[in-house]
C-alpha cells in the first residue's frame, strides 16, 4: 500500500518536472481552455508511459517547489471527462493529500495515470486542439503530432522504485492517526476504525442533532494508510454509518427560501473494504433539486443583483443587506436548480467581489453553491 504523502515528497525531489510526472499551482476545470490543457498533460503522460503509473501533483509552486495547497477537489466525474474526448482513454484518479504544513481546507491534488500501453488520442477537438492529436511528453514538455507515434517506455524503473520507497508501514500509520487527532480539536469528535486488520480510517466532525436525525458538519475524512483525504465539507451536513467492511456517507444540503426550508440529501458515497486488501469507493446522486415559489424567487433573485450591484459599485450595505449577502450565493444556486434565467451568470459574477471580503462567509458558500451545481451536472451553457 502507498503512502501517497510520501510518494508526492518523492515526486518532489526530481525538482523539475519530467516525462513521468507533471506539477502545477493549480488546474481549472470550469473552462474550456482548461479542461484542454489538463487532457493535454494527461494524454502525454500516458503515451510517455505506457508500462507504469504516471502522475500530476497540484498545488506546487513551480519555481520554488512549495507546497500551497489547493481546495478539496470531490469531482467523481472526472473519468467521465477523459472518456468523452480519449481514443484508448487510461484511467485517471484524482485524490486529495493532507499535509501537516498546510490550513485544513487545504490539500495536494494528486492525479494518478495508470498504464495502458496503447496511443492515446484526442477523438474529438476541445478548445485550440484538432480531433486525432496526439501528446507526448519530451523532458518536462507536452508535445503533440499529428502523424503516427509509436510508444517507448523509458521511465518503468525509476518510478517503480519512487512507489516502493512509498510504502506505508505501522510506524507511518501509528504517526497518521496521532497527526489526525491533534489536529482536530475534542469538538470535533475524533474517531478512528479499523477495516478488516488492514484499513485505518479516522472521521472528525462536530456533532449536530436536528429532530431524529444525527448530522456531522465541518467533517474531515482520511485513510490514513494511504494519507489520503477522501472527504471534506466546510458546511454541508453529513450522515456517517459503518459495518464490517463499509463506511457510508451521506451528505445533506440545507437550503431555505424565508419559513420554507429543509435538509435535501445531496450525495451518497459508500467505501468498501475488501479481504484481497483493496478497497472500492462508490457513489450516488441522490439530489432532487426543490421547487419553490416562482414569485418569491424572482424577488429573491432580484434582491441578489441589488446587493452584487453594490459591491460592483463599492456602495456599503445596511445591517439587512449584509445579512442577505452571506446567503447569496446558496440563494443563487436556489434560482439556478428552479430555472430563473440567468441566475447561474449572476452567481459566476458574483465570485471577484465576495472573494476579496474580510469576511469569508460568503466565499465559501460560493464554493459550496458551485461545488453542488457541478456535481447535478449544470452546465454553463444550460
């Protein structure tokens, strides 16, 4: 089993970037032109490694090699992407690294390519790129042709000796769970079980009863083993059940127009344990977006553009206004899930100017907002 914290320290002693491994500050999904350049490095990867694991680390500064972090990235559909564009698509996995150094929220994306041994291609054109380009990697560029290329793996040795000096032992485990605990304060109840004499997993999150029901908030989830996060949430409600060989998270999304309100199950993810010593990780929409007062939501979504009209304009807001403004972005997202034109424009717009305030409320419901409209497969061209 990889320690993958480890692993990404012994990525970062080849300073520069090469034919096996790729790092960036950070990747943006959300365009166009950055779902291309992402396909791009990992179709050069692939074709640049056809016998062994290739990978991607995100959230490195690139002149200095400094881990900066990145936000949790829980986007389960990103095979999705690279299936839909790929001739002999590889499997891609992209998993979220703690590390000590770095806030909470913070992590280290790690994008692992596994081998394939065929030419990967584009089969269709994404922003500047033809369909039937082909990637590869020369030192640490992407390179791209449009004739034939013809795989040659360089690289099987070396990066078989990166992952074995990776491996996790118990002292790296025992350290994993005492790292867990303290940095997550009595509050948050931190817990840790044991999946058939193999997995550590350890959960924090502070408790939170509504009626019959137990929620969890603020919930951070790692497999130690492996030092990989596998969930975070800065405010959504979750659900934590377990057996022998599962643990099962449900996450809630509490959403509220005036009196009318409730808590809507969002998604359902579901890890199991297996005895061979691999584990499986499932998960399920479970949204169904609520329907609310057409009325009241025109006047809502109205109130939205006043306020956003102005911070644009840096007018100051009253005592209500400022309390309208930390529900903006969930009261956006509100009117995208119910169809009022333009609301999803509004909510993008609104990102530069609650992102620079003091208080961060607001930004980090947008992340949430945008986090939630992804994940029910809203696009921006709806």
């Amino acid at each position: 089993m990889i320690n993958k914290r480890l692993l990404i320290k012994n990525l970062l002693t080849h300073n520069d970037e090469n034919s096996f491994y790729d790092k960036k500050q950070k990747i943006s999904l959300d365009t166009k032109e950055g779902k291309a350049k992402f396909l791009k490095h990992v179709c050069a990867l692939s074709n640049s490694n056809p016998e062994n694991n290739s990978y991607i680390v995100i959230g490195v500064e690139d002149q200095l090699n400094k881990i900066e972090g990145v936000d949790f990235f829980d986007d389960s559909k990103i095979q999705n992407l690279i299936n839909s564009y790929f001739k002999n698509p590889p499997k891609v996995q992209y998993e979220n690294i703690p590390f000590p150094s770095l806030p909470r929220y913070k992590v280290v994306g790690l994008v692992t390519i596994s081998p394939i041994n065929k030419v990967t291609s584009l089969k269709k054109g994404i922003w500047k790129y033809v369909r039937g380009r082909t990637f590869y990697r020369r030192g640490s560029n992407s390179m791209s042709t449009l004739g034939k290329f013809e795989l040659k793996s360089t690289n099987k040795d070396i990066v078989e000796a990166i992952e074995k000096n990776a491996s996790n032992n118990i002292q790296l485990t025992l350290d994993g769970v005492f790292d867990f605990f303290n940095r997550h304060k009595d509050e948050y109840n931190p817990t840790y079980k044991v999946f058939n004499e193999q997995f550590v997993l350890c959960w924090a999150g502070e408790k939170k009863i509504v009626g019959d029901k137990t929620f969890f908030s603020r919930v951070d989830i790692e497999m130690i083993n492996e030092q990989v996060r596998l969930f975070y949430s800065a405010l959504d409600e979750v659900k934590i059940e377990y057996n022998k060989q599962s643990f099962i998270i449900t996450e809630y999304v509490f959403l509220r127009i005036k009196d009318e309100f409730d808590y809507y199950p969002l998604e359902k993810t579901v890890i199991h344990f297996k005895e061979n010593g691999k584990h499986d990780i499932v998960t399920e929409l479970l949204f169904k977006p609520p329907r609310f007062n057409k009325k009241e939501l025109h006047h809502i979504f109205n109130n939205c553009n006043a306020i956003l009209s102005k911070l644009k304009n840096k007018s100051s807001l009253n005592e209500s206004e400022y309390l309208d403004l930390q529900e903006l972005p969930t009261n956006y997202m509100i009117c995208v899930l119910n169809e009022i034109p333009n609301a999803f424009f509004k909510l993008k717009d609104s990102k530069n100017y609650i992102k620079n305030l003091e208080d961060k409320t607001s930004y980090i419901k947008y992340k949430e907002a945008v986090r939630v409209l992804r994940k029910v497969n809203y696009q921006e061209s709806n």
